[in-house]
C-alpha cells in the first residue's frame, strides 16, 4: 500500500487546551423541571423528520437517539449517536423558520427534555456557566464532524473502514478515560449494519472489507464474539509504505 500522510492523530490531543471547561449536559438545567417538558418515544419512533421545523433543542434523558440523513432510495447515513445526558437538535438558534433537513429516531424507548429555542437562549444569556458549556460543546462537535468527513472521504472500501474503526475505538476509550497511551486491543459493540451507515456504504460492501481485516489480523469477530480491534496493528496498516 502507498504511504499516506495520516488525515488526523488518533486521538487528536483530545480537546487538552479546553480541559477548565465543561461539556453542555442536562445537569445544566434547572433541577426542578421548571425549564421545557419530558417526551417519551418509543423504540423506531421520529423525533424530528427533514420538513419539521428546527424550533427545540433537547437533551436525552434515557434511551439513544441517532440523527440520519436518507436520500430517496431509502439509504440512511447516521451522522451523530446521542449518549444521554447530551443535547441534540441545536445547530442553529435562528430555526424559527428552519427545516431540520434530517432525521432523528430513537434507536431504544427513550425520553428526552425539549426546550424552546426562545426559552433556551433565554436561559442561557442569564447564565454565562451554561454559554460557556454550549461554546465548548460546539467545539468538540465540529472536530467530530471533521474527522467523520476526512473519513468519508476515503474513496478505498478498506481505508474508509478502517479509519471509521480507528475513529470509534479511540473515541470510546477517551469515554472511559483510559490512558492515551495504552490503546491496544479495543472492543467494539457495533453491528456491520451499523458500520454500513456509518461508513456511507452497502452492508455486503462491509462484511467484504471487514472479512478482509480479520484475514489480515486488524479486527477479529464471529457469531459468539464481539468485535475487537488491533488499534496499533491497524493504525500501522492505514499509514504504513
């Protein structure tokens, strides 16, 4: 394989500089629930279609939430998976007249607390702790979303995949604080279905390329085991001559 100049570092300093400050969360709001109201979905269900109208933000409470984006054949790119506890929905606090443009479903039965836009700028000019916590929100989104796109835009099937595996392992070792130094073998909870949206590519397209990984040693996976991967051996793969 031709050596390629690695798009971005694995993890990418991780935000060191922002450290003093805090990510938006619910905890941010008021305890007594004097601020928006709790909505249930069930499992399957919308939260947001692409002609709503962007007029809320929220902050999933229970369940999981992923925002896609479907084109007209049916095909479906998830571009954010919302953990609880995070907001969702605020790209632009102009949205009076905005459509959302995507899709938000709800991946388990989940509640999520909806404010009103005008309710939330509000209460966010009252209080600088919960700007400063949108602000380096915002940050850590975009350096996401600059990542997902130097991803995506990896034409080869097996670089492409194998960034999009990179990308998550660190990414969820960062969420349990393991040391940056130490990613070895990383376990992932990810079908090849869920890869596939991701990745911006065909189911059969993934299980092809990821059966071309675990051949080779990167990944290993099958019916009782989840999959792991070799970050360093991967990492080596993706940059190596």
């Amino acid at each position: 394989m031709a050596k390629k100049e690695y798009p971005f570092e694995f993890p990418p300093r991780q935000h060191q500089d922002c450290q003093t400050l805090t990510e938006l969360t619910i905890e941010h709001l008021p305890h007594d629930g004097s601020l928006g109201r709790v909505l249930r979905y069930h499992k399957n269900s919308f939260v947001w279609q692409p002609h709503d109208i962007q007029d809320k933000i929220y902050f999933l409470q229970k369940g999981q939430i992923a925002i896609l984006f479907g084109d007209r054949e049916g095909r479906e790119v998830v571009l954010q998976t919302v953990d609880v506890g995070k907001p969702f929905g605020e790209l632009c606090f102009c949205g009076k007249y905005k459509l959302r443009g995507s899709i938000a479903r709800a991946v388990a039965p989940s509640e999520a607390v909806a404010v009103g836009l005008a309710d939330f700028m509000d209460y966010m000019q009252a209080n600088r702790e919960v700007l400063a916590a949108l602000v380096w929100t915002y940050c850590v989104r975009l350096a996401d979303s600059q990542r997902r796109i130097e991803i995506l835009a990896n034409r080869g099937a097996e670089e492409r995949l194998g960034h999009l595996l990179l990308h998550l392992a660190v990414s969820q070792n960062q969420k349990y604080d393991e040391p940056q130094g130490e990613v070895g073998m990383v376990m992932l909870a990810i079908s090849h279905n869920e890869l596939a949206q991701l990745a911006a590519m065909s189911r059969p397209h993934v299980s092809v390329t990821m059966n071309k990984l675990r051949e080779r040693g990167f990944v290993d996976y099958g019916r009782s085991r989840s999959l792991m991967v070799d970050v360093p051996a991967l990492r080596k793969h993706l940059t190596a001559e």
